[in-house]
C-alpha cells in the first residue's frame, strides 16, 4: 500500500523544537509555568489551562511501556514482525514509538517494563525517539 | 432536542452490498437515497436539508437534484451518521427544515470514485508523532489499547476471539452477511496474525456500499407510509486524533460523554434496551462500548459476551446483522448500525428481535476519537 511508505515528520513552526531537539539526541517536553502540567505532543499553550507560558524541559529519557500491537503485515521500511508501541515517560506524558533492541515477541515485549530512549536518524534532519529495554 | 419529537422515516441500505465495482462512490450514496426514498415515498424535491460524510453535501445534494435550506458535513469518521441524526433533529426541532436526508455510500473495497481522505499528512499532529513508527491503518492503531485493557482487567485472548465467534451466529441469520458460516474460537485464535494481539477475524470487513436515512417531525410522519422510529435521546463527543493520546486504554471517553447524554435526555434506564448495536471495527470495540455505555461492570464485558449474553437467545442481543466484523464494512460503518436499528424497529430484521421496543446504535468515529450514540423507539417512550 503505496501511501503507508515510512512517513518522515515535517515539522511546523510549533512543533520545531522539539525536532531540534531529537536532532540533538534529546527528548523535549513542555511544562507550563503557571499549573506545572508537562505536556506532549508539543503546542504553545497549555492543554489543560490554556496559559501561554509554558518552558521547554529535557525529559530523562526513561519510560515504561504502556501498551503496543505487533505488525505482521509488510509494511516498506520496516522489519517484519515490527512493534508498535505507546510508551509513558517518567515525566507523565505518554508518546507512541517503536521498541527496539529486542526480539518483536509478546514475550520480550512486557507491559510496564523500563525502556530508555534511543534515537534513530531517519534523514539528516529528523532523528526519530525510540525506547529500548532498559540495562539492568 | 425533544424526546419522540423527531422521526426516522425512510431507510434503506444500497441495493446489494459487498463488492460493487460498477458504482462510484457518489453513485453509491445515490443509490441508498434512491431507496430511502422510495421506502417512504417521497421525491428529492420533498428533501430540505442534507447531511452526508465522506463526501461534501454539496456533492450529494447537487448529485441528486436537491436544493437544500439546511446542510451538515460534520465528518469525525464512521459515526458521523450518528451525530447527523442528532443534528438533523435539532435542527427539525428548531424550524431550520423539515425532512432531512442522511446519506452514507463508500466504495470501500472496489476504490471506484473516491477521494483521498486520510488526514494524515507529514506535517499533522499524527503525521509527526504516529505514522513515522508504522502505523499503517486502523488495524495497527484501533489495536494498540487492548494489552492494556487485557492486563488491567484480564480479558483473555479466548474472549476477545468470543466476540467474532457470537456475531458471526448472528451473521448466519442474514441472507445479505458478507460471511455466514460458523466459525470456533480456534478458528479465531488460529486464523491470520494482522497486529498481535489482534487475528484476521477479529478485525472488519473491507466492503461497498452505502445507506440512507430520512427523517422529519414525529407530526409530519403520521402522514408517511412507513412505521416511525422515533429519536429518543442522542449524545456525541471527540477526543483525540491521536490513539497514543488516548485518556486511559481500557475506556474511551468519547464513548461515556456520549452515551451519558443520550440516556439523560431519554431518560430510559438500561432495563428498557431491547436491542443494541455498537460500532465493531475490531473484536474489543462491543467490550469498550458495553462498558462505557453502563451496561457491564468496568473488566466485565468480556465475561458478559463469552457467556453469551449478546448471542442469540441472549439478554441483550447485540450486532445482530453480524457487525463490522460479518455483515459489511466499507469504512464508514456508523450508517449500517442504524440501518439495522431501524429494521428492528420496524420489525423488519433478518435476525429479529421478538417485540423490540428500544434500540441503541452507538458509533466510533477515528480510533476512539469520536462517538455518537442514537436512542430509539417505535413507540413514543
């Protein structure tokens, strides 16, 4: 299916920094100043107060798993059986991502094991966020 | 708007269903309105307001030689249909029109006429934060909750494969089900693997086909030849285009916003559901919906199902054309669910439900990003 083909993100004004940041190997939040929600994916305001004063903060990049499914389906640019996963960083927010450094198996693959963050050049500009099993 | 004050009364799905490679997809919404319309006897020139989805309703009324006063393209997916029900009454309700034609056609399978509709370009919030990692359609997003459902509250593979196995008993019962022969919870736990946890049988159909409703005020339908259907009570919601930012992975709140409103303004109480129809892209879609709606206890809707409760012969019959997952799918699949409340209502259905009263079609529009819920009646309740 032609229009599946491994998307690369475009970034908007918006979003900016937080693709310079994944450009840097770091993963960026936004925190607002005034209720102190951390908040993705990245907006200039805060979703749940509405302020406009909002800091960008750098998350540790440690994270659980969530949830994910295993794509059997062939899909171009990717190995196949592939993971897709929702991960919950320290921080609160949670943020899709694929689990790498492992097998693509439900055994490898258990809920709320830690994960810590990887990035995955995916041009020269845009480095994509994955998680990997974290080191005991 | 008003309880009972608001009637279906004209519907009708496209002539056949399944693979229609000789319409487009404009054709496909035609055809449905055609019948609707011939189902209550009216023509094009009695339609003043047009809701569709899919397609604009510029393209719909002008296809069809309409010339509407009120119009409605809310498109949040496949309950869009749902919330044009909810909007047509009010709307009827407030003087804005008088009979409104609801129109649903996808060439889902065959891709004869249609326009490229998935909104997720590179530089959208799910094209930046979802599709880059392989997301390739419904059956890889719609999925991805589920293991989180399946730990919190145990649902075992077995019951989730019990959802596909109980519609498809009541797909057996209708001549136009796009699959009717029984199957086991082996077959399903056996059949192809499509996104783990999830197996060909427990995702949709990918079908043509199309539907149409139309409705006016409860007063005007005492003149029509059809039984009316009364609306009852209606509810909507939205929450996110993205399933990764989901509130909680066991239970949408699009679902619960939305069936809470319709119970409130109809003011029935569970008891009085004879019939149910939840929205069925995938196996857990009737767990989430039973549970949102109020019907089960939060983790108990798998039980409630494998127990056969929603079966044949079952407390609350449940999908009882046989579902996304059976009858047909086009994409779209919010306007079968009505159709088939419809048919109930009317006492029209391949699988009727003895002396079915009140019916409930609620829809899901995205992945959990929307929800419509329709309540209702062949009696003023």
């Amino acid at each position: 299916m032609a229009e599946f083909k491994k998307q690369v993100p475009r970034p908007t004004p918006e979003t900016q920094h937080f693709w310079d940041g994944t450009k840097k190997q770091q993963l960026l939040l936004q925190q607002c100043d005034q209720c102190q929600h951390t908040y993705f994916p990245p907006r200039p305001f805060c979703p749940k107060c509405a302020s406009t004063e909002v800091t960008i903060t750098q998350a540790s990049g440690k994270a659980t798993l969530y949830s994910y499914v295993i794509n059997h389906r062939p899909l171009p640019g990717f190995d196949n059986p592939h993971s897709i996963a929702v991960v919950e960083l320290e921080e609160g927010p949670r943020m899709m991502s694929n689990i790498v450094g492992c097998p693509q198996t439900p055994e490898a693959l258990v809920l709320d094991m830690a994960l810590d963050v990887t990035f995955e050049a995916l041009t020269d500009d845009i480095n994509l966020a994955q998680f990997q099993p974290a080191e005991a | 708007m008003k309880p009972n004050s608001v009637a279906i009364v004209g519907a009708a799905e496209t002539t056949e269903l399944g693979k229609i490679p000789n319409l487009s997809q404009i054709q496909l919404h035609a055809d449905a309105a055609l019948n609707a319309l011939k189902d209550v006897g009216l023509k094009p020139s009695d339609i003043d307001g047009v809701a569709t989805a899919g397609e604009i309703p510029t393209n719909v009324a002008y296809y069809l030689g309409i010339t509407p006063k009120w119009v409605d393209g809310t498109s949040v997916g496949g309950c869009s249909f749902m919330l044009h029900v909810r909007h047509a009454a009010a709307a009827i309700n407030a003087g804005l029109c008088e009979t409104v034609l609801i129109t649903h056609g996808e060439s889902g399978r065959s891709r004869v006429g249609v326009s490229n509709t998935w909104p997720r370009g590179s530089s959208t919030l799910p094209g930046q934060f979802e599709m880059p990692f392989g997301v390739a359609g419904p059956p890889t997003m719609f999925t991805i909750p589920v293991l989180r459902y399946m730990k919190e509250y145990g649902l075992t593979h077995e019951q989730l494969a019990m959802v596909s196995v109980v519609q498809r008993e009541w797909a057996a019962k209708n001549p136009r089900a796009s699959f009717k022969e029984p199957i086991t919870v082996d077959d399903v736990l056996n059949s192809k693997m499509i996104a783990y946890p999830f197996r060909k049988l427990q995702c949709c159909l990918v079908t043509d086909g199309g539907g149409a409703l139309i409705l006016t005020s409860a007063e005007r339908a005492k003149d029509l030849p059809q039984k009316p259907v009364y609306i009852n009570g209606t509810g909507e919601s939205v929450e996110t285009p993205l399933i990764s930012q989901m509130e909680d992975f066991t239970t949408s709140k699009a679902f619960r916003v939305s069936g809470q409103q319709a119970f409130k303004e109809s003011g029935i109480t569970h008891g009085d559901v004879d019939h149910l129809m939840i929205y069925d892209a995938f196996a857990h879609l009737p767990i989430y919906g039973l549970e949102d709606l109020g019907f089960c206890d939060r983790g108990g809707a798998g039980e409630y199902i494998a127990n056969r409760n929603t079966a044949p012969g079952g407390a609350l019959p449940l999908n009882t054309n046989g579902g996304g997952l059976s009858y047909m799918h086009s994409g779209m699949y919010g306007m079968y669910a009505l159709q088939e409340s419809v048919r109930q209502l009317r006492g029209t259905a391949a699988a009727q439900v003895k002396d079915a009263k009140v019916s409930i079609a609620h829809g899901v529009g995205g992945m959990f990003a929307a929800s419509g819920t329709i309540i209702m009646s062949n009696e003023k309740i």
